[in-house]
C-alpha cells in the first residue's frame, strides 16, 4: 500500500519543523522562511531567497569573486583574468570549474593559469594601484597574444580604496589593449549572484562601448547573416556549450558568440550583432541579455538543453524564432536523435526507476535537470538553489512536483537532517556536500562539474548523463559499505 | 555520429569525432585568432633565454604561484583537534573555497563556518555578525571547542577578535568557559603554513592557560604542521608505539581527513583530545617535523613549557636515522629492531633502484620544509636537484637549502629559487631541461608542455587518488618515496620507446 500523497506531504511539513527546532530563535525565523513544501498550482515556490545567509550555520555559497572570476569572466579563453588582492582567491579557483577550450595555454589562451598581483602587508597599507599599473604592463610583454585584461578584484581592493578604473583606463592607452576593471569584492552583495551581475555590468561598460565603436569603424571583419546568435550562459563545463552548440548549427543557425565558455574577446564584441541571443544559465546572464534587448533590440530566450523532452521543446521554440527552413530542420534534428535518446532510455530507465532525487545546486540546474531525471524515471523530492532569486524559484515551480521540499541556501545543518529524514537514493550538489554524504552510503553527483565527466547538455549530453548516473546508483561499491558480521 | 549505448562517449572521445572537430574549426573563424604561425612563434619565444629573462624581471605580477592564504592552514590545524569547528571571521565565500580545496585533495568532508560578513559589517564591524555565528554554530554544530581565525576583509577593518568574543561571552552566545582560541590570519601576509602556525599556538595557549606546568608526564609533544599525507601521522604513531614512547600529536587530523566508511557521517571524527593537548607544557620534549611553518608555535612552546623543541625531517633513510637517533638520545630508548630491519628493507630497495635514479636531473618545487626532505632524499639516492622553487619561502630555509646541497656531490647543479611562481619553473625548465619533475597536481600543466615526467608529491593533489593515505616518513615512507620515483621514470623510459620499429628496440621488458 503506498501513502497517499497528501500524507507524505504532511510527513515532510513535519520534517522541516522538526529541522528547524534546532536552532535558537532568531537563527530559527530567518531559516523558516527559506524552506517550503511545495503545493501544486502555486506560482512560487514559497522561499524568500537572495538573502544574507546567517553567521555559522555553514552556507555553501560562494562569493562575488567567485561569480565574477570563477563563472562569468574566467572563462573568456584568450583574456587574462587577473585576481587582484592577496593570493588566496586566485589559487583557489585556479582550474576549478572545468571551463573547456581550445588554445595554447600560456601562448594565446589562458583560462587555466593563475594570475594575481599577491598583496603583500605594504600593499593594503600604501594602496596597490601601482603595483597593478606596473604589473599590467609585465602582463601584456610576457604575453603579447593576450587581447586584454580583467582585473578581478577581491575584498582587499574596495575597502583601501584604490582606484582601478582609473589604473586600467591609464593602461589601455599605455598596452593597447583593453584593460576591464570588475568591482566583485567578495563583501559585496549576498552570494556569487552579485558577482555575476557585476561583470555583466562590466561587459556593458567596458566591452560593448570597443563593439559600437569598431562596428561603426567597420571595423568587425564580420558580414551578419539572418540566422546569427549567440549562445549565452553556458560555462562549457565539460564541453556543454560544444554539445549544445552542435544542435543549433545542425539546425542551420550560425553561432556567432559563446559567451563565456570557450568564448572570446572578439566572440563578445560580435554578440551585439546578432538576431537572437539564446541563454542557458538566466541566473548569471540576464543582465546581459536585458541591456542587449533594451540598447540593440537583440531579443533573448532562454532555453533547456537537459534530456530530450526539453531539448525538442527548446528547439522548437528557437525555431519559431526563425522562418520555416529553420523549422522544418529542426524537427530533422529532433528526429534524428530520437533514435538515440530512445535507446538511452531503453537501457538505462529499468536501471533507475524510482529512484529519488535530492538535488542542491546553482544557477539553473536545480530546475532545468528535473526533467532529464524525470525521463529516466527518477523523481526529484526536493530541490533548492545556493544563490536564486525570487524569478528562480517561480520558474521552478514548471518543473516540480506537489509536495517537493523546497530549501533555499540550504546550511550543512539541514541538508545532512533533510537527507537522513528523507532518505533519497541519489543526492545531487557539489563537492563539499559530496562525501558528507557517501559517508552515509547515499550514492552522490557532483552537479556543479559533472563530477569530472560531461558533457550533459544536447543529446549527446543525455546520454553521458544518463550512464553517469547509472553508474552512480548501481555501483556496487555501496553494498560494501556494512561490514557483513554487523547486523 | 551518433553516441554508440555500448560505449557511450565523454568528453575525452566525443569531441574527437569529426562533426565536433568541424565544428570547432568552425567557431575559430568567430574567434579572432592569431595566424597559426604567430601563435607557434611566440609559443617557441616563451621557451627561449630572451623570454626566461624577461620572466624573472617581473616585480609586480605573480603567475601560477605554490602557495595558498593564511586561513587555509588556519582551518587545516584545528581540523585535527577533538570535536573542533573551524570558524572563520569575515567574506563567507573565502570558506567555500577553503572547503572545496581541502576536500578537493582529501576527498572527504570538511566542515568549517564563515560569519558571512558583507557591506554592513564593511562599515560597522563585524561584531554582530561574529556573536550570531557563534551562537548559531554552537547550537547546531555541538563542538566541544571552536577555532576562530579571519580572512582579509576582517584584518583590513580592524576587527578585534579577542575583544569580539568576549562581548559574545558576556552576550551568552556561548558559555563563558567554552574554549574559544583565535588567531589572526591575514592572507596578505605569509602563506598557509603561516596561518597554520598562528592558529595552532592561539590552540595550544587557550587550551594549556588553566593547566600549565604542573611535571613532566613523560610524553613527546609531535607537530605535523602543514602535512598533508595522513599516512604519515599513523607511520608516527606507529613509530612512537615501537619505541614504547607516550606520543601527543599537536595536531592530528588523521582520522578527520582519511575517515572510514561505516555508513555514518560523524563531523569531528578523531582528533587530539582537548584534554591530552591541555597537557602539552608537560611534555618531555616537542618535535616539529616541519620548522618553517611552526616557528611562532616553537617559541611559545619553548617559553612556556621550558622543555627542549627539536625539529626533524623523517624523509628518506638519513632524515629518518636522524629523527630516530634524535629519539633514542632523548628518551634513553633503544631504537627498535623492528625498525632496523624496515630500514634495511628501504636501504635494499634503493640499492635495487639506484641505477635509474642516479644522475637524474630533478626540478622540485613545494613548502620550504616539504622541499629540505626531498632534497635530502635526491641527494642520498645520487639523483640532481637542478631547480628548487619555493614560492613561500624565508631567508632561513635558503640558507639551510644551500648548506645541504653544498654538502653533497649530487648537489653542485643546484639553484634555490624562493619566492619564485610555477611560471618562472616553467622558463627554468625550458632553458636547463631535466628528467624529472616534483611537485603537486599543478605540475602537470609544466609536463604537458616541457613533457618532463611529473611525481606528484605536495598539496593539493586532484588528479590523482588516495596518494594522501600513503606516509612519506619513516623508512616506510622512504619506500613509497622511491616506489613513485622509479616507477615514474621507468614508465617514461617505456613511453620514450614506444613507437615501433624507431625507437622500440629499448621497450625492455626487463628493467
């Protein structure tokens, strides 16, 4: 006999009052208005979100550094990033996020070296702004490839005051290449999310107006076309963006720009010419797409590239953006991987239905994977975002199910109680999360970095998604865990 | 082509198919590249002399550099005492790199908790935000003690920590003899053993000031320091219990950091009791096995206890004579025959060895303490230290580096290089090639593209499992040392005759 729904519903109700008895007071009134039972038909998920985390209750976001340095900016291939302040930062985002290109690192790309101007004591006391003009200029010697500099600064830099915008534009003149400063202390603001916001803001200010300038020039080298857009928001983390990309092209549009991963200088000064931006990851890019839409007239959508329900419906709904050509080549492109979705799902369905899914991540996966998961007939039970705004959470509730635990900036605390209380088969979050609970013999995927593997989106994707999680599930490992003389 | 389900392709096959090969050669007509002949150009320059100094002209800009911040040590130390949580004071998101870092390398859980300062506390202080956490983590978390240091945005304000929690005391956030030790940990300055050494003395000092001396109680205080091979803290635990000698690890973060798995998530698993470290100043004597990152830890220790502090380095077999006849002496024990005959094991192993070692051209790098036992272990084994870079280093441990390397025949070829980064390694490596490379896990980027064999030795290490459960001390270090050394050169000397009927005359199956 199975419980009726409504039941488990109040089950959970009753696990997140109990989880949240812990903590004193105030703690405990801040926390209950970051954590919800879903109930169908609502359009929001019932979180406050994009709030303070509370002092030592151990949050797992990051910082606006970490938004600016490590998502939106690291990964633009052929520009130095530099983390400007102490050395810390730097090196520990230093090749982290498996942000995929093609280029002779060190030679004429650079995403995964560490570049930092290392403060020393005399450097928050005397200022540091010339030991970053002087260090722009070694920069630009030892690496005359490089078509510019961010400077990506971290606490250190906004509260002794320097004044980098005025060093870097001094530097632009002085290199000949274009120098962005990016306020993203890692003070400001409440998680990554500002940081994204922030050096979209930068793209604004300091990419864009070189892009009007040298395309009134003529001087882009670039014919536009009538199916040009750029592919938005994907961090190419073990190749997604390549995955994803292959669709678009096979559909017969032109991808002009891949912004960040893989991505350009000269990708991102082309992307205010083309017909339709297409952005995968809204959290970290809708800035961008905004200012494109309201100064270009560039319109934008956001699209689903997990599993093949969504990836059909997401090309479909490109290409009514474009005329019956694109279209017709559309349903060909859905057609011709149906085959091969089919047999993912034929083999890898029976392995892992029922299974239940806990999920904890960033920016749009903690909706837009639940209907890969769906497809292999794995239910997600409760989901929730590090950083999410309040948009996040309203667009979930298209992806979710009655009575699915909602929690927002989720502590270790609750995370480890929600898990042991509900106990799913399969947790999904990231690596600090990860062996809290293999620990508990609960089968664990990273979801920030594809736990090494990748890619998942497109349909090549699924299928590496689908097998990865198979092999998570179904290792046999976990039947070791229980020494057999223990009852 | 489609994705074969018998074989379903990752990104180490797929992106090799033609389609996505087309389509890369495809985006580059977007990306603005440098003509190939530039590109190769300049990629050839970067390796030259001209190029290596202009490299070392640098002042300003550190590229790829071996070292990490304060707090990062800071958290490591307290991890390995009872029940302890890690507390650091200021930008939360410094403690979610810290954690990714450590576990990263670990592969095991590592809880610590931020006060999540932001723009408010920038102006005001981060006063009420360092009460509210510790009431919060003390509630949730249970610790039996909680280890404050700060990241730099604390340190530029001004914060006062010990003025801090008291007001947190007085408060009732905590209860007022809850052990509270802090340490400021500010990244701008040193690197993370610097941070190891401030919070594991703040440890020591908080936990002996109600004890103090009250006799010896004929124990040997150990500092790992900043000793990322766990196997290393049970070979001296082993080492100690041969020697029938009552051991006191300041601090061992053994079991928290190789925990085993039972099915249950325990947060402070191991650790030095509070109570057995409270007793430290009554120790026979304190060693450090690593005396650059425990200086400050030493004086207080030496001060307060008026008990010798000895350092040692048990790397290799004379680094581990050394430290057992150190022992021995001490403690009027005899060195075990257990002992005798490991070592006897090692010494045949490196006869064995030798003649692939011997002559070899090596480029190390890692912290000042990390880098003298390596040296001394090259050296013994008749390879040649050519570049030693220590991006943390101090004018001390250049001077003991060089007086080592003097000493022997081995070490005539040799340069210290302190406070250089990875990217001056690289030019170094260009112009005076070597055999071999030792460092962490970011030495592979120097392998790939001067293709010298890399023995990943060091922290952190991501890309290769479970080398942190191996010790590297004691003559059954020694052997894992020198099973990683030849195995890796006698894997290269296979990759170097691979190719048939060039150069696959010397693919010796008998080596």
């Amino acid at each position: 006999m199975t419980t009726p729904k409504s039941a488990l519903k109040e089950e959970t109700r009753k696990v997140v009052a109990e989880v949240l008895e812990t903590y004193p007071e105030k703690a405990r009134q801040k926390r209950a208005k970051h954590l919800n039972v879903y109930d169908e038909g609502k359009t929001d998920c019932g979180v406050k979100s994009n709030i303070k985390s509370i002092p030592g209750v151990m949050t797992t976001r990051g910082c606006a550094y970490a938004g600016s340095k490590g998502v939106v900016w690291g990964p633009v291939k052929d520009m130095i990033h530099l983390s400007h302040g102490p050395v810390g930062c730097g090196y520990y985002s230093w090749s982290g996020r498996r942000n995929y290109y093609v280029g002779t690192t060190g030679v004429d790309t650079f995403v995964t070296m560490q570049f930092t101007s290392d403060f020393q004591e005399r450097d928050v006391v005397f200022g540091g702004d010339k030991k970053l003009a002087k260090l722009l200029v070694e920069a630009s010697e030892l690496f005359p490839l490089a078509k510019g500099i961010t400077i990506q600064s971290e606490c250190p830099i906004g509260l002794i005051g320097d004044d980098i915008e005025a060093v870097a534009k001094k530097a632009t003149k002085e290199i000949g290449k274009a120098v962005v400063p990016v306020r993203c202390e890692g003070f400001r603001g409440v998680s990554q999310s500002l940081g994204h916001h922030i050096a979209n803001d930068t793209v604004r200010d300091w990419v864009l107006p070189i892009a009007d300038k040298r395309a009134k020039e003529g001087s882009l080298n670039f014919e536009p076309g009538p199916y040009d857009v750029a592919l938005i928001g994907d961090y190419n983390i073990g190749g997604d963006a390549w995955s994803s990309r292959i669709l678009l092209e096979e559909m017969g549009l032109r991808v002009v720009t891949q912004f960040s991963g893989d991505g350009t200088w000269n990708e991102m000064l082309l992307a205010p010419r083309v017909k339709l931006n297409l952005i995968h990851c809204y959290r970290s890019m809708n800035y961008i797409c905004r200012h494109m839409e309201e100064a270009y007239g560039i319109p934008w959508l956001e699209f689903n590239f997990f599993g093949p329900t969504q990836i059909a419906k997401s090309l479909r709904a490109i290409a009514q953006r474009f005329d019956e050509t694109i279209q017709a080549k559309a349903e060909q492109v859905i057609a011709k991987y149906q085959p091969q979705s089919e047999a993912v799902i034929a083999k890898y369905r029976p392995r892992l239905e029922g299974k239940r899914v806990m999920l904890m991540v960033g920016g749009l996966r903690p909706r837009h994977v639940i209907p890969a998961f769906r497809e292999l007939g794995m239910e997600v039970i409760a989901t929730g975002y590090e950083f999410g705004h309040g948009d996040d959470y309203k667009r979930t509730t298209q992806y979710i199910d009655d009575g699915t635990l909602i929690y927002d900036d989720v502590s270790g605390y609750e995370f480890e109680e929600f898990a042991k209380r509900l106990k799913p088969d399969l947790i999904a979050s990231g690596i600090k999360e990860k062996y809290v609970f293999q620990k508990m013999a609960l089968p664990f995927r990273q979801m920030h970095s594809w736990d090494y593997s990748g890619p998942y989106h497109g349909y090549d994707g699924f299928a590496v998604f689908a097998r990865d999680m198979d092999l998570a599930l179904n290792s046999p490992t976990w039947t070791l865990v229980k020494a057999p003389w223990k009852s | 082509m489609p994705q074969d389900i018998q074989g379903i392709k990752d990104h180490a096959r797929l992106f090799q198919d033609p389609e996505y090969q087309a389509l890369l050669q495809c985006k580059q007509t977007f990306e603005d590249r440098p003509p190939l002949e530039e590109v190769a150009r300049v990629a050839e320059w970067t390796k030259s002399w001209e190029y290596r100094e202009k490299n070392f002209q640098r002042e300003a800009l550190t590229i790829n550099p071996a070292k990490a911040c304060q707090p990062l040590g800071a958290i490591f130390a307290a991890a390995g005492f009872e029940g302890t949580l890690p507390f650091v004071h200021g930008s939360q998101g410094c403690v979610a790199y810290f954690r990714t870092h450590l576990t990263r390398h670990f592969k095991e859980p590592f809880s610590a908790v931020s006060t999540s300062m932001t723009e408010d506390a920038a102006v005001f202080g981060g006063l009420k935000n360092l009460i509210e956490g510790l009431e919060n983590a003390y509630t949730l978390y249970k610790p039996k003690m909680i280890a404050v240091c700060t990241t730099c945005m604390a340190e530029v304000i001004g914060d006062d920590l010990g003025a801090f929690i008291t007001t947190a005391r007085n408060e009732g956030a905590i209860p007022r003899d809850f052990p509270v030790p802090y340490a400021h940990t500010p990244s701008f300055v040193g690197s993370h053993i610097t941070g190891y050494d401030n919070m594991l003395k703040a440890i020591l000092s908080t936990l002996t000031e109600p004890v103090g001396r009250t006799g010896s109680n004929g124990h040997i205080n150990v500092i790992p320091g900043f000793d990322t091979y766990m196997g290393n803290l049970r070979e001296i635990k082993r080492i100690f219990g041969l020697f029938g000698i009552p051991l006191t690890l300041l601090a061992d973060n053994s079991d928290y950091l190789d925990s085993p798995n039972d099915g249950t998530f325990r947060m402070y698993p191991g650790g030095t009791p509070l109570e057995v470290a409270a007793q430290c100043l009554n120790a026979e004597a304190t060693f450090s096995f690593q005396r650059y990152t425990t200086p400050k830890t030493l004086e207080f220790l030496a001060e307060a206890s008026g008990r010798p502090t000895l350092t040692a380095r048990p790397v290799g077999i004379r680094g581990t004579d050394e430290f057992l006849m150190q022992l021995s002496r001490l403690t009027g024990r005899p060195i075990p025959p257990e002992l005798e005959i490991e070592r006897g094991r090692a010494v045949d192993a490196f006869t064995d060895s030798q003649a692939w070692i011997h002559g070899k051209r090596v480029a190390l790098y890692g912290d000042p303490d990390l880098a003298m036992g390596l040296l001394s272990l090259l050296l013994e084994l008749g390879a040649e230290p050519v570049h030693v870079v220590v991006t943390n280093s101090n004018e001390e441990f250049e001077t003991e580096a060089r007086a080592l390397l003097a000493s022997s025949p081995y070490g005539q070829g040799a340069t210290v290089w302190g406070g250089k980064d990875l990217w001056h390694l690289r030019s170094l490596m260009f112009t005076e090639p070597v055999d071999l490379l030792i460092g962490n896990s970011y030495g592979k980027y120097l392998w790939r593209d001067t293709g010298t064999p890399l023995v990943r030795i060091g922290y952190p290490i991501f890309d290769r499992h479970h080398l942190h459960r191996y010790p590297t001390y004691g003559y059954v270090g020694a052997l894992n040392l020198l099973n990683w050394l030849v195995n890796t050169l006698l894997d290269e000397a296979d990759r170097r005759s691979i190719t048939p009927s060039k150069t696959d005359f010397s693919f010796d199956l008998i080596r």
